[in-house]
C-alpha cells in the first residue's frame, strides 16, 4: 500500500540531501525510522540542521516519550 504524505520544501531538501543516489524516499525514510536512538539520527542529519532545529526535534522526541511512560 501506498501512503501520500505532506512536509515542508525545506525538509524535503534536506531528506534529498540525505538521500543515495540509488536509494527511495521510502527506504531512507524507513532507515530513520528503524533508528531507535534520536541522538544517532541527528547524527545523520547533523549537516543539514541548525542547532535550533535540532534541539526543537529533541524536545519533542523527549515530550512523545513522557506521554507513553504515562
């Protein structure tokens, strides 16, 4: 099944820049996905990222975790 989804042009730029030449949206994206450790994925995107960005991803992966120990 395919699903369709919405981002932002510029996070789309930076997935592209991230993205092999050989390799789908969908495999890079479900590489991502399957990493469980946030620190090791903005590793990944550290060179497209600014700070702000960085830690505004890390708070809300630290919020989403709080409402799944409730």
């Amino acid at each position: 099944m395919v699903k369709t989804i919405t981002i932002k042009e510029e996070v789309y730029e930076k997935l592209r820049s991230l993205k092999r030449e050989d390799e789908s949206f969908s495999d890079l994206l479900g590489g991502l996905a399957e990493n469980v450790d946030p620190h090791k994925t903005l590793k990944k995107l550290r060179g497209s990222m600014s700070f702000e960005e960085k830690g505004e991803i890390l708070s809300e992966i630290d919020e989403k975790r709080k409402e799944r120990r409730i």
